[in-house]
C-alpha cells in the first residue's frame, strides 16, 4: 500500500545501544522530517530533509543522526541511546515546496531505552 | 522564531455539545498556514482542517470549524456536535510560508487533550 511507514514500531533497547529507526514512504515526496513527541512538549523537529543526500538539524538533534541515500528512505539513529531518548518518534514527509501540501505523518515508533 | 501556544491542556464536552479549543501563535510574517491536528491513542497524526494567512475567510471541514484572528493571532477550532470519536489530543500547528531550511516542517503547540462524555 502507498503511504509512510515506520519500523519498527516498538523497540526497547538498552543504554548506550545503538537503534535505528526507519521511514519509508511510497509518494516520492522531497521533503522528510523527524518528530520526537513527549509528554508536555507536543512535536518537536529533530532532522528534516529536503531531498536525498540534503539533511539538516532541526530543533532537538544532539543523539541523533540522519542519512538519506534515497528519495523514499529517511532513517534516524540513536548512536548511543540515553534515557532521555525515550519518545515516540514520527517521520513525516511532503511534496513540493508549498506551504500548504499536506504534511503525512508515519503511524510512529514507540522507542523506550532502559 | 515562531511560537505557538495552547493554554488549555484538558477540555471535556458533552456528546453533541460544541466546544472550542484555543491557539494562539507568535510570529513576525505576514503569511502562513495553520493547522489542527487530531491524535487518537492510537497515536496516528489526522489532519483536520487548514488555514491560509491571508484568506480571511474562516476554514470550514463539516464538524469542524476554526476562528481565525490575524491580528489577535489567534486561531480556535470549534467542534460541534461533538462524538465520541471525537476524544483525542488535539494539535495547534503553524508553518512558515518561507518554504527553506527548517522553516517549512511544522511547529506544534503542546496539544489539549479532549474528552467526550455520552
């Protein structure tokens, strides 16, 4: 089916681990975003990606990498969880440059480091 | 930078009741759009209705309607006749018509959780 996907959608993993989580979406759309959402904080911008091999920071990166080889493809990884890494992280993408096309959120990754 | 702001954090309705969840935003452009999202529990991001800066006119999508006040920026989302499949966090979100490094992803308020009662 056509749309974005996230994987996997719920991982536990320990401190100082390694974790990646990845994003997929079927509409070759330019740009892609990380979310992290926590309590009392709403949605916050870790990376975002204007096309493939254009990433760049956005609000909350430190932790955080991010590749984009392909258009379709947009994974985040953890290079060494912490605690406070612990959130439920969305990949959203969108077509074009306009403002107003419809940003799709992915369903979301449950990650909880211990 | 750009702010946005939801003061309510809760809000309850009764089945078939109206209620109106408050936004408000901080930012020194002209034009943007503005957006409500629904998050259910199971976390999925829904969008329910839009708005462009410069069109006055207030956005309608059936149930739900917003109130949009440029010069307050303000910008509410009433819902009525409201169903129990309306109960979710709700999420202000604002986005920058200067479509270039990070201001095109979506700044989002820390939502206001509804809860519908029958």
């Amino acid at each position: 089916d056509a749309g974005i996907t996230q994987s996997p959608r719920y991982k536990i993993t320990e401190t100082g681990r390694q974790v990646t989580l990845m994003c997929h979406q079927t509409w070759s759309h330019s740009y892609m975003f990380w979310y992290r959402q926590d309590l009392g904080h709403g949605l916050r911008l870790i990376y975002y990606s204007a096309a493939a091999d254009i990433t760049d920071k956005g609000e909350v990166p430190d932790g955080y990498v991010v590749s984009r080889s392909k258009t379709e493809n947009f994974p985040l990884t953890l290079e060494s969880a912490t605690r406070s890494q612990t959130s439920v992280y969305f990949c959203a993408s969108t077509a074009g440059t306009a403002p107003g096309n419809t940003i799709y959120f992915g369903e979301g990754s449950w990650l909880t480091v211990v | 930078a750009q702010t946005v702001t939801q003061s309510q954090p809760e809000m309850s309705v009764q089945e078939a009741e109206t209620v109106t969840l408050s936004c408000t935003y901080d930012t020194s452009e002209s034009d943007y759009y503005l957006f409500w999202y629904k998050q259910p529990p199971s976390r999925q991001m829904i969008l329910v209705i839009r708005q462009e800066a410069y069109k006055q006119q207030n956005a309608t999508e059936n149930r739900f309607s917003v109130n949009f006040q440029k010069a307050a920026k303000s910008f509410s989302l009433k819902i009525s006749d409201s169903q129990l499949g309306d109960a979710a966090m709700y999420f202000c979100a604002y986005r920058s018509m200067n479509y270039g490094g990070s201001q095109g992803n979506l700044i989002f308020g820390k939502g206001t959780k509804l809860s519908v009662k029958p």
